[in-house]
C-alpha cells in the first residue's frame, strides 16, 4: 500500500502545479518540525527550580558575568527562544564573542533581526554608545522584554523594537554609513538576504546565523548572494557535550559535568554556521 501511494505521488508530481504544491507542503513539514522542536521545554539541572539554580551559581541579580556583553542586566529571569543560563553566565554562543570584539563598537546603527528578549540588541546598544538600534521580533512577549531590558539598562532611548523585518522594512531603515545587521531568523534569512540585499547592505556587516537544519541549502545561498560584496568568514558551533568538556567558568568549574553541560547546554538541533560578513568599504 506504502509503495502503491509513492507511485501516486511520484506520478502526480509530474503535473508542475501539484509539484510545487508538494515542495511547499514538504518545507512547512520541515519548517513546523524545526519550530516544535525548538519549543520543547528545555531542563536546566535536571528540572531544578530556577531559582534556585540562579542562587546555587550566584545569578539572582540577573546580570550577565562574561563576554562581550558583561554587566549587562536582565529584568526578569526570562528567555525566548533559548536557554537562559548561558546567557546570563556570559557562555552564550561564545564562538562569536572574538568576532564582537574584533568588529569593535562604533557602528552608526544596528538591526537584530530575531531579537528575543534583546541579549544582542541590549548588548550592542551598550557597546555601542552611538548606535540606534533596531530590534525585530515576531514574537509579542519577546518584544515586549526586548523593551523592558533595555530599560533596564538604560538604553530604552536608543532601541527600537518591532516586530517582522522583510526586505521592504530592511530597506528602508536609516542605517547611516555604517551598520551592523544581526539576523537570527529561523530560516527566514534566504528569503531576506539575496542578491539585492547583499547590495543594498554592501557597506554594512552582517552576522548571520544560517539554518540548514530547515533547508540544507541556506548557507550556500546566503554566501552566494553576499560574496560578491563582502569578505566572507564562517564560524561553526561547539556541541553541548564539548562545550561542557572544554569549557569552564567561575560559576560552573565546581559542577559536576552533567549539571555544568546543563547550564552552559543552548539546545540546538545540529552543528550551525554564522557567517560573518565584513563590508568591503
């Protein structure tokens, strides 16, 4: 019957219009499965209360310890769309925190597109004293503390924050001479950055985080349409287990292995690449 039903279909896909029709439902197959499993609730030390976690690692006050983006503080203990920990022990996709310093801290704007509760966009305002920022979320929760940390570090003046960013809102942004977009969309980024963009975006740098868990080909369209504006570097994420193998910090270097790997662990479905593109101007 199996076998009988894929005939069917091979045969049908043949008529151009029930193809696509195929492709489409096999991307948002693939698309929803990505977004349920990222919604899957994510333990942190073996379902411990956070709480009490936060005060067994000395992080009541909510402030981030390490990285780029130390001192910065969070008004709430919440997270979108990653785990909290990391963050606000400084461990945080540290695989890009050489990357951040080496761009330095005098853009004259920056996007975060798929800003969750503003880590980034929060984080660059400060390191950024000249910098207006553009936060984007989907996500109305997300916006909302978005909004209430950067308050929180007095930066609320310098912050924007709304919700989808497509080419159209891309475009028209006043990113002044030189900017720093930061995209982190879900796979939404191939749609976003193509050949046009790229151009458009030729004197400002970019890191994104590609997705190829999604659509294996993200990566490759995303370097193609921005090689021939930007030098390319691509930066590969650290695996859970190595990272709580290889890595230590104050807070986590008394832990057992299997609670420090709970704290620093970011959950993500494979090995990802960010590619960072530096403007040629």
């Amino acid at each position: 019957m199996k076998a009988l039903a894929k005939q069917m279909i091979a045969r049908s896909a043949r008529v151009p219009l029930l193809g696509r029709l195929y492709r489409v439902l096999y991307h948002v197959h693939r698309i929803s499965g990505a977004v349920y499993h990222a919604s899957l609730p994510r333990p942190v030390a073996q379902e411990s209360d956070l709480d009490a976690e936060l005060a067994r690692l000395s992080l009541s006050d909510l402030s981030v310890r390490h990285g780029p983006f130390a001192g910065m503080r969070y008004p709430s203990a919440r997270s979108f769309g990653s785990t909290l920990l990391p963050k606000l022990i400084g461990s945080y996709e540290q695989e890009l925190h050489p990357v951040i310093a080496a761009l330095g801290a005098d853009y004259s704007a920056i996007v975060d597109i798929g800003c969750a509760e503003g880590y980034y966009a929060v984080g660059m305002a400060l390191r950024n004293p000249g910098a207006h920022v553009y936060a984007f979320d989907t996500n109305a929760d997300a916006q909302r503390q978005c909004l209430a940390t950067a308050r929180e570090n007095g930066v609320e003046s310098r912050v924007t924050v709304a919700g989808l960013c497509d080419a159209d809102t891309l475009r028209r942004l006043p990113l002044g001479p030189h900017a720093l977009v930061i995209c982190d969309c879900e796979g939404y980024e191939r749609q976003l950055l193509d050949d046009r963009m790229a151009e458009h975006l030729r004197d400002h740098d970019l890191i994104v985080e590609t997705h190829d868990f999604i659509d294996i080909e993200i990566s490759t369209a995303i370097k193609r349409a921005l090689a021939g504006t930007h030098d390319l570097t691509s930066i590969y994420s650290t695996d859970d287990i190595q990272k709580a193998l290889t890595t230590t910090y104050p807070e986590t270097a008394a832990l057992p292995l299997e609670q420090r790997r709970l704290a620093l662990r970011e959950g993500r479905p494979c090995i990802m690449e960010w590619v960072v593109a530096r403007s040629r101007g």
